[in-house]
C-alpha cells in the first residue's frame, strides 16, 4: 500500500474518483484568469510568496 492509499482510502477506488479533477469548462476558464493576471501583472514569484509568508519553525 502506497502513502496516497494510506492517507486518502476513497482515490483507492480509481482515477475517476480524483477530487482535483476540472471540467473543461472550468479548465478553460481558470486558464484565462491565470492569462489574465500574467498579462496585468498580478502576480507573485514564489521567492515573492515566500518572503511575505515564511514557514513556521
């Protein structure tokens, strides 16, 4: 038994039980808020994120 069956017993039950999946609608329209924000510059690096969020010790 791997570490995703151990921690998430429900995606044993096949690839169609993933809870990250899009439909392709939802897909496209995420795709065009990320083109959107790029475009605009709204974004962050992740050196960026990391500064204003560090991790905890």
């Amino acid at each position: 038994m791997n570490t995703t069956e151990i921690e998430f017993p429900k995606l044993k039950q096949g690839a169609d039980a993933t809870p990250c999946r899009y439909s392709l609608h939802e897909l496209e329209k995420r795709l065009d808020e990320s083109l959107k924000s790029f475009q605009e510059k709204s974004f962050c690096t992740s050196n960026e994120l990391r500064k204003r969020h560090p991790r905890c010790k």
